[in-house]
C-alpha cells in the first residue's frame, strides 16, 4: 500500500487561477499588456480592435477594459453580410474583410469621422496607413487576436486590413498579409487584393464544377442555393463594399411581442395529481413483473 507522507494542511494554501484561464479562454499574459495604460494618461480609454472566430461567424468588436469589466464600443458580425449582398461563405477571407470595413465604417460614422476618414474606397491590397486630416486624428486601436495562430494569411489579418480599409488607425505591417513572400521580403498586393476579392474561392468553384459535380454540390451548396456562380465572386464582393460603405448602420432589433415567453427547456412540475398517478403506474408496474 502506498502511504501518503502529505500532511492535511497540503494544497490549503493552492490559488487557482482566474476562471478564464481555467476554461482556456484568456490569455492573461497577452490582456495585461493590452489593456495596461500609462499612469500619466489617467482614465483614457485604450481601444482594442478584437476579433473572434467560430464555426459560423466571424465576430469584430471595438471595446475597451473597466474595472467592472470591457465595455464595447462598437460591434460588427458576418451574420449580418446577407444584408449587404453575401449570402455564402460567411466565414473566409473576404467576408473577413468585409466584416473589418463594416466594423470601421460603423465606428467612424458613430464618431462623425466618416467624411474626414474614407480610407481606401477601391480595394487595392496596397499597404495603406492611415494619415491625420484637420484636427481631429482618426480613431486608434490594436489588434487583439485571443488565442488565435497569427500565421501568414490568417483570415484575421483580412479583418485588420478591412478594418485599416475602413479608416482606422491600427499599427501594423504587409509581413502576415496574402502575398507576402518571407525569402524575397516582397509584397505582392495584387495577390491580397484577388484574395480580398474571392478570387481563390471562385478558382476552387470552377475546378470542382469540372471536375467533382457532386463534391461541387455538396460543398457549395449554398451557393448553388443563392445561384452564385464563380464569375459572379467578385463583383458580388466589390457590390458588398459599396453598400457597406453606403448604410454602414446597424439594423434596428425587432420588438418582442407582449405575450412574448422565452422557451423553456426545464422540466415541468407536475400537479399532486399526476405525482399519484405515476406512483401508482411505478406500483403496478412493480407487482405484475413480481
């Protein structure tokens, strides 16, 4: 037998740590130096543009930390690009892009820096910083990525490009972009900008629709469902750009009905009634297999 040497007092004094980190859904070494701000600063906010990912949505929000908790100024979602006329591939890298310029083009508007700050109206893929105008400077925030892999061409690097796009001031550098060669240290904007547009995804289309009708059916099916064809990609994104930049506005939330009652899945108390009843089903039950 094995005999444990460990008094009663061992582990009383264990800190766990923050619940967050618990579940494995913050990164507390990377949030302090993102939120952290210079004492001489005061209460200033410091903005964060922070992107998430999952199995069906893109979200991009602007927000900045509390005390009591981070507080979000401004918030844009890819579920919401079947308004502007993307109604398939609501998770890659151009609705990435456009989920970036939605986000900049709202939080600009609500600021009134839409007029001054318009960024780049036809995507280009060149490198583009944002300059000030006038006396006010545009709006500044850093990119918060989470625990995403921040490898070369990640599709939250084509929200930070539609979000700079869009007019925000957002450090950062061409070297994680599509079209970026690490040996020659060249950027290729021609090849972000044909990313930015779609232009793989409709490549991919027309080769499956040549070769695998099925597997065409089967993975494009929404597209096939909308009638998108591979021709139509990027002019159905460059149409998408127009209109975001167009009513960048949040729809407004419909009303909930008076007699509304949100579903309930818990299990209903049932009356004295039904409880004899079903002991009285249990007792019958019991005596006829005894």
């Amino acid at each position: 037998a094995v005999v444990s040497t460990q008094s009663g007092h061992y582990g009383r004094g264990f800190q766990v740590k923050y619940r967050r980190r618990r579940e494995g859904k913050t990164d507390y070494f990377a949030r302090k130096r993102l939120i952290i701000q210079n004492k001489n600063k005061y209460n200033t906010p410091k903005y964060r543009l922070i992107v998430r990912f999952t199995n069906k949505v893109i979200i991009a929000q602007v927000a900045y930390a509390t005390i009591e908790g981070d507080k979000i100024v401004c918030d844009a979602r890819s579920s919401e690009l079947p308004r502007y006329g993307i109604k398939a591939g609501l998770t890659n890298y151009p609705a990435s892009y456009a989920v970036g310029l939605l986000l900049a083009r709202r939080l600009n508007q609500k600021y009134g820096l839409d007029e001054t700050y318009t960024g780049v109206e036809a995507v280009d893929g060149e490198e583009y910083f944002v300059e000030k105008e006038g006396e006010r400077g545009a709006f500044y925030c850093v990119l918060d990525t989470g625990l995403s892999k921040t490898s070369s061409g990640a599709r939250i690097f084509g929200v930070l490009k539609g979000a700079v796009d869009g007019g925000l001031d957002i450090p950062h550098s061409s070297k994680r972009f599509p079209g970026y060669n690490m040996e020659s240290g060249d950027y290729d904007a021609g090849a972000h900008r044909a990313r930015i547009l779609g232009a793989h995804v409709g490549s991919y289309m027309q080769t499956l629709l040549d070769e695998d009708e099925d597997a065409y059916k089967r993975q494009f099916a929404v597209y096939k469902k909308e009638g998108i064809m591979p021709d139509m990609i990027e002019e159905m994104y460059t149409k998408a750009h127009a209109a975001i930049r167009a009513d960048p506005v949040a729809s407004a939330k419909k009303e909930k009905p008076d007699d509304y009652k949100p579903k309930s899945y818990k299990r209903q108390r049932m009356s004295l009634q039904q409880r004899k009843g079903r002991v009285a089903q249990q007792k019958a039950a019991f005596l006829a297999l005894h």
